[in-house]
C-alpha cells in the first residue's frame, strides 16, 4: 500500500518498524474515570422504541422457530431415509 493511502498513524508506524505500536504500551485507567466514560458514552448512544424493539424482537423469534421446524423435519426426513435404507436407528 502506498503511503499516500494509509493513515496518518498508520504510515507513521510503517516508518518506525512492524512492531512500534502497542509494544510495551500500556494504559492505566482509574475505574470511576472508566464508568464515567461508559456513562457518557451510553448517553449519546441513539436507542430503539420500544415499539422497534418488540418488533425486531419478535421478528427474531419467529424466524429462529421457523428454522427450528425446518431442521427437525429435515432432520426426521433424514432419519427416515436412513432407515428405509439400511434398516438402522429403530
């Protein structure tokens, strides 16, 4: 990749070697400074209505129970196969 396209930090890193980032780097960070950040951060998130998420919700459990039904008939379909066949499982 040219330099051109990388990142600042990116084509900084590429000059200093493969491994000049995170090598012996560490961040220490006080845990009410950490939950501050979450807070903060958890404020600007955008949050689905209620309405959206029983929707969303309840798409995903219909879908998840179809899918359950297809793969138990498809699985007793196969099972029957297979004792048709050889005459095993029962």
């Amino acid at each position: 990749m040219r330099p051109g396209l990388m990142a600042k930090g990116a084509a900084d890193a590429a000059r200093q070697g493969p491994n000049s980032l995170n090598e012996g780097s560490f961040v220490s960070v006080s845990p009410v400074n950490f939950l501050r950040d979450v807070e903060a951060e958890a404020k600007r998130v955008t949050w689905p209505s209620r309405r959206a998420t029983l929707v969303t919700t309840g798409a995903v459990l219909a879908m998840a129970s179809l899918t359950s039904i297809f793969f138990f008939v498809v699985d007793q379909l196969i099972g029957l196969g297979v004792r048709e066949l050889f005459g095993l499982g029962g």
